[in-house]
C-alpha cells in the first residue's frame, strides 16, 4: 500500500500539478471570458476550455511531466478519450449539483460555480487517467 501512494506522489505528480497550473489558468481564463464576456453558453464555455487547455497539456505532459518519446499515435488517441471521459464526468456532474447546492442564486453564479467544481474534478480524474492510461510506457 504504502508503494503504491510512493508511485502515486512522486516528482512526475509535482511535474503534472506545475503543468496542471499553466494550463489550468490558460483554459479557465478562456472558459470565463467565453462565459462572461461573449456570453457563452455553460457547455461552450467549459468544453473551449478544454480545447484549448488539452493542446497545451497534450505536449507538456508527454515531453516533460511524463517523458513519453513514444511516436505511437495511440497515445494521442488515449489521451484525447482521457480528457474526454474527464470532461464529461466531471463537468456533468458538477453542473447538476452545483445548481442543486445554489438553486436560490442566480443561474450565472449557478454556471461559474459548476464550472470551478467542474475543473476541481476534472483534475484529479485526468491526472489519474494520464499517469496511468493515456501516457503509460508500454
């Protein structure tokens, strides 16, 4: 048990969270003006962020968090699976629940909540599904 936490919280997971930090605050930027500013919708919004976001992380993580120097073209497939089933997990649940929890607020505070939840989410999930899935040297 107490390996499998060593493998869990090691250097490769302070290089994701550094690169986790960039590209968080790429994409939530993206996501909060297309929400705020060009009046997107919840699901426009929080998907540019990925978009955008997963191109950034796509490189990062493979040439520097997890040093993958594999040219094999599944993995740019795993990873697009992963920060798909990510999104969709993580933001289908927040948005529910984040409108159950402030259903007295109004609907934008409702929205910008969900999507904070929905970023917390998605990066734990996506972390998990990289270092163990999207990225694994075969």
């Amino acid at each position: 048990m107490i390996d499998r936490l060593k493998r869990l919280f090691d250097v490769t997971m302070l290089k994701f969270i550094v690169v986790g930090i960039a590209n968080t605050v790429f994409g939530m930027a993206i996501m909060f003006i297309f929400y705020n500013l060009f009046h997107f919708n919840y699901w426009v919004s929080s998907a540019s962020n990925y978009i955008f976001g997963s191109i950034l992380s796509y490189f990062l993580n493979k040439y520097f968090t997890f040093q993958n120097k594999s040219k094999d073209k599944r993995i740019i497939i795993r990873f697009i699976i992963n920060i798909t089933l990510c999104y969709l997990i993580a933001y289908g649940i927040a948005q529910p629940v984040m409108k159950a929890l402030f259903s007295g607020f109004p609907m934008k505070i409702q929205e910008n909540s969900a999507m904070l939840a929905g970023t917390i989410l998605f990066v734990g999930l996506n972390y998990l599904g990289q270092r163990f899935w999207a990225f694994k040297k075969e």
